[in-house]
C-alpha cells in the first residue's frame, strides 16, 4: 500500500471504531428530546400514578383501620436457578433475588448474582393515584398462604414443581387487594395476578402502577463495564425505547398509551414486566449516585400502568440476558441486548451462534475459540494471498513511481496519471492489499461485543493466567494510570504486537521509509487499544496473526501468472500486417 492508501484505511478504521460512539451520543441526545416530548404530552393528557423525581419521596399509605400492623413476614423460594426472598409487606414485594447459576467477585471471595441491591424500595410494590389525587403506596403487610401447598415460611422447588402464593389484604370481612404469585422450578418467568377490585372505590381511576424502584446491583468487579450497560427499556409501538442517565442528571420517559413490556439491566443481567396483555403505559426514571473516585452508578425506577377494573396478570423474569432465553420468550425482550449496530448485528449474532454450537462438542470457550480462528483464517486465505501478492506487485513497481516522483517534482496531475498507467500495465490494485484488513474490522468489532456482552462467555476461563475471556487478562493492576494504557498489565496484548511486528517482517510489506513509520505507528497504536480489550478478543487476533506468519512463512501465494503486455503501436502495426495478407 501507498501512504494514501494506509492514511485511508487508518481513517475508515477510526471511523468504523468511533462510529458506536457516534450513534450511542446521537441516540442518547434524540433519546432525550424524545422523552422530553413525551413526558409533556403525557403530563398533559394523563395523570400516571408516580410523579417524575429522582427517588420518590415518602408517599400515603392505603387505609387499613382493623388491620393493625403485624410484622412482616419472609418468604423464600428456591428452585435450581435462583433464590428470592418476598416479603408480606406490600403483598409479595422483592426483598433479594439470588441467581444460582451465576457467582460475582468480591475481593477474594465469590458469591450468588444478586439483582436487588440492599437499598432497593421494596420492587414490585403496587401504586395508585386515590380520590384525592394523592399518590398512594400498597404497602400494609398482607396475609399470605399457598395454594395446593401447606402455607410456611421457605419452600424448594424441583425442576418440574410450581408453587402458587396468594397475599390477601383486608378490612374485615372484605377483600381489598389480592395478588398471586406463581414460582416454576425451572424457568426465571414469575407469572403475577393482581386484583385492586375491593379498593376501586378509593381510586381516582381504573388503573395502578407496578413498580420496581431502586434500579439492580452491579455484579461486575469493573464497575465501569456494569456502567456502561446499564439501562431502561419500555416496548411500545412496534419500537424499543432506551433510557440512559449521565452523571449528575437525571432523566425521564413516560408514554400513556399501548406498552408491551418494560426492563431495566445491566450488563448480564434484567429485571423485566411482561403484560400477557399491552398494559395502559409506562414510566422510566434514571438518576445517579456517586461512588469512590469518579465512578458512579446509574439507578433506574420503571412503573408499568396496569388495568384496576379487572385482575391484571404479568410475567415477570428475574434473570441472565441470555439470547436463547430471552428469544424464546417471544416478546422480543432480546432486543435489550447489544449486538452492535445494525451492519454489525447479523455477524454478531453469526458468531455467538457459532460459539454456542462449538461449546457443545468443546467444552471450553478458549479452544472453541482456536477452531474459531482457524476457520476464518480459512475462509479469509483466498483474500489474504491477493492481498499478498498485490502487495508484492506494488514492491516491484515502486522504484517506478519513485523515478516518476522525480520526473515531475511539480506536476502532481502527471504523476497520478502516470501511475495509473502503471498499475493498469502491471495488473495492480492499489487497495487490494487492505481488503482483508478491512473485511476483518466488522468481525473485530462483532468479537469485541460478543466477548464483552453475552453471558455465555462471562467468566468463561481458558488456560493459565487467562481466567476470564470477557475481560483483559490482567497479572497485576499498577497502583497508579498511565495515559492512554490505565493502570491495568496485560499480557495477551503484548503478545499481540510482537505477532503483528514478526509478520509484517515475514511479509516486507514495504521498502518505503514512510510507510514502515505508518504501520509501526499503527502496531503502537493497536497496543493501546487493544489493551483495553477483552482477553478473547486479543487472544483471537493474536492466533490470527500467527496463522498468518504460519502461511506466509511455509504456504506462500503462488505469483499470478504474467500475461504478455503489448502496447497500442504494437497492436496496430499487427493488425496493418493482418490487413495487408487479406488483399
């Protein structure tokens, strides 16, 4: 390549790399005014029963003279997927959600996924606007008991066993809330039946509000990665809506109109409202909290509007943002995910149905990963070996182009035209050495989600030092941050530019001094980025760089064939000779 070809594959690279970035800034800032628009549209024709704050201030309570207030009561599930502890107070409201299948680090211990941090406000609690047009919170401790099951304090379910809670609230002898709560032994989905009907005539309307308030727990050790994913999600219209929140603001989104479903997650993991049937709307609020240094963590509140003229039901999954599980929801809840934008949507998804059906015959992800890059090496090697030799044909005509250069030091025109010419006698295509580079960034840019976001790969362990695929595989972390390189030591990265240096020596890509600069500047500057990077992702282009030493060393294109050039007086003095034997 020329110094203006690597110039333009060094700029689409950084555009290609930046252009995530780009949407991400562009949606959150029409994200924005879009909820701007629809909170005013919907202060104005609808009086949703939660005000937009931050962190809801203490509201009134339901009226409950005779009931007295007993203490609450703790009630545990158990099945092979998770643990969750509900409590009487509110009728079945979240005190922890324990996922049994997934563990977290802290310091030196593990410990179960928890998705409820401790300063959650008792999530699915039930709200309503009352006659008054006050906000009123359902949250009276409720009788409770089990259907088909004796009425106790902990229950284990089997893989095929479901239990049904009932909590009953009551004013003497009439039934004013009910709300059902059915466990399955093995699926995340909670299916809920709620019944308002005995308090209609306190209610200023024919609807309440399901609340999850106080956002979910990070489970990361980088708090940044858990962060950075964080979100609200509300369906309706055919469209998924996003609700992001910045540090030191807050936000908004509420819609009185059709909604399918709403969520919030981070980054393996969500809480999700499933109406069986579109609920009346929603209301999404996210606000932060600030942490030690500058980090932060983002909280978000989501209320579902629900029906109170008959009993509502909704599922409620409790869970990891597994695709399989998520797609077999058939709600399109897997659309919460990030599988990139939408160019590189199709091969992320490629890929880690890829991986998936490769663990299945190999059970570690590292090795899977190995077959992996042998396979695109393969796929990619008729690219690879013309972009070799067009590499090798550019070698051959640079002493050309020089002598062109100084032919006409001050006609550029002439030397562009010129060195067309060149390349059209000599079969060259001067970007027919950045191809393969170029159709490996959309598979670069897939493998860096897939390893940073999908569950199946996290803390997904290979060999030696490298314990966690999703994350760099870090030997030790420096006690202060280095600019552009943070503070964290990194192996795979190191091995990564020694494997690109050697092959760009095997290759002799180029003679030019210029350009040897430009692709050493390149290899530096792919050490930096890339030490940012998930181990898999490193590991992934190291192996391919090798791969490629390996063919270039021992499996060298064949040169194409040289084909006689003839030039255009040649041409015409045969057909002159050929014309003259006719007559």
């Amino acid at each position: 390549m020329d110094r203006k070809s690597i110039l333009g594959f060094v700029l689409i690279f950084i555009i290609i790399i930046t252009l995530p970035f780009y949407y991400r800034l562009i949606s959150h800032q029409t994200q924005s005014e879009s909820d701007t628009t629809i909170a005013t549209k919907s202060l104005a024709t609808s009086k949703l029963a939660n005000p937009i704050t931050p962190f809801p201030e203490p509201e009134a309570t339901a009226p409950n003279s005779s009931l007295g207030e007993p203490v609450a009561t703790d009630i545990v599930v158990e099945s092979e997927l998770f643990k969750i502890t509900l409590s009487t107070k509110g009728g079945g409201t979240v005190k922890r959600v324990l996922l049994k299948k997934y563990s977290k680090t802290i310091g030196n211990d593990s410990a179960l996924v928890e998705l409820a941090p401790a300063s959650a406000g008792y999530p699915l609690l039930i709200k309503y606007i009352d006659i008054k047009g006050d906000s009123v919170k359902l949250d009276h401790n409720f009788a409770f008991s089990a259907l088909s099951h004796p009425t106790k304090n902990a229950y284990v379910l089997n893989s095929d066993d479901s239990l049904t809670l009932i909590f009953t609230l009551s004013d003497r002898s009439q039934t004013l809330a009910k709300r059902s709560l059915t466990f399955y032994g093995n699926s995340y989905l909670v299916d809920q039946q709620i019944d308002l009907s005995g308090l209609r005539s306190q209610m200023a309307s024919d609807q309440f509000d399901l609340t999850w308030e106080g956002g979910l727990a990070y489970t990361e050790p980088l708090i940044k990665d858990d962060m950075l994913y964080s979100k609200a999600h509300a369906y309706s219209g055919g469209e998924v809506e996003g609700l992001d929140v910045k540090a030191g603001k807050t936000s908004q989104s509420r819609f009185p109109g059709a909604t399918n479903w709403t969520a919030l997650r981070t980054k393996y993991f969500t809480v999700a409202f499933l109406p069986t049937q579109p609920a009346l709307g929603y209301s999404l609020i996210g606000a932060t909290k600030p942490l030690s240094g500058r980090d932060f963590q983002k909280v978000f509140n989501m209320y579902l509007t629900l029906p109170a003229s008959k009993a509502s039901t909704t599922r409620i999954y409790f869970g990891p943002l597994d695709y399989k599980t998520l797609k077999s929801l058939n709600v399109d809840l897997e659309n919460i995910m990030n599988f990139g934008f939408s160019l590189i949507r199709p091969i992320s998804k490629f890929f880690l149905w890829s991986f998936i059906e490769l663990h299945r015959l190999i059970p570690n992800y590292g090795w899977v990963l190995i077959i992996f890059s042998i396979l695109i090496k393969i796929f990619l090697t008729p690219l690879t070996n013309i972009s070799t030799r067009s590499m090798k044909e550019m070698q051959k005509i640079q002493p050309q182009i020089i002598a062109l250069r100084e032919k006409y030091p001050n006609d550029p025109q002439k030397i562009n035209a010129e060195t067309m010419r060149l390349y059209r006698e000599h079969g060259v295509n001067p970007m027919g050495g950045c191809l393969p580079i170029l159709l490996q960034l959309p598979i670069l840019w897939a493998l860096f989600i897939i390893f940073r976001t999908t569950i199946e790969l996290r803390q997904a362990a290979f060999i030696f030092w490298i314990r966690d695929l999703s994350a760099p595989d870090t030997i030790f972390t420096l006690p202060f941050s280095i600019p552009l390189y943070g503070n964290q030591v990194n192996v795979l990265p190191v091995l990564m530019v020694i494997s690109q240096i050697i092959q760009q020596k095997i290759s002799g890509a180029t003679t030019n001094q210029q350009q040897k600069l430009t692709m050493w500047m390149m290899t530096i500057f792919f050490f930096f980025l890339f030490n940012q990077f998930p181990s898999g992702l490193n590991l992934y282009y190291t192996l391919f760089n090798i791969l490629a030493i390996l063919q270039q060393k021992y499996f060298p294109p064949k040169p194409k064939p040289q084909k006689p050039r003839k030039n255009t007086k040649e041409i015409l003095r045969q057909l002159q000779q050929r014309s003259r034997r006719r007559y």
